[in-house]
C-alpha cells in the first residue's frame, strides 16, 4: 500500500466548500482527515483556530 498525505488550507468562511471539492477530486481511497488545530489568543482569551487540514489518501 501506498499514501498520499494532501494539505488543504482552509478558513472559517470556505472549510465546507474547499474540502468538498477536494476529496471529490480524489482518485485514491481516503484513509482519514486530520484537523490543523493553532492555539490562538483573542481579547476574552485562549481559543483555538483551524487553518489546514490534512487528508491522507491509500493510492496502492
């Protein structure tokens, strides 16, 4: 077997949309999605964002 790890950067506005064509533009099998979680920092305090996701794909 062999895998493909893809990172598809993302947003709040466009995570749906972005990775939706994406896995629907896979020739492969998915194996599983991963979120890129970053801590970030507002006025009320520590909170946590997502920027990328990582999707790896059995191409064997």
């Amino acid at each position: 077997m062999q895998y493909k790890v893809h990172r598809v950067e993302v947003d709040k506005k466009n995570m749906v949309e972005k990775l939706e064509r994406f896995l629907n533009d896979l020739t492969g099998e998915v194996v599983a999605v991963f979120p890129n979680v970053k801590p970030t920092f507002q006025g009320m305090g520590a909170t946590a964002k997502v920027d990328s996701v990582l999707v790896v794909e059995n191409i064997g």
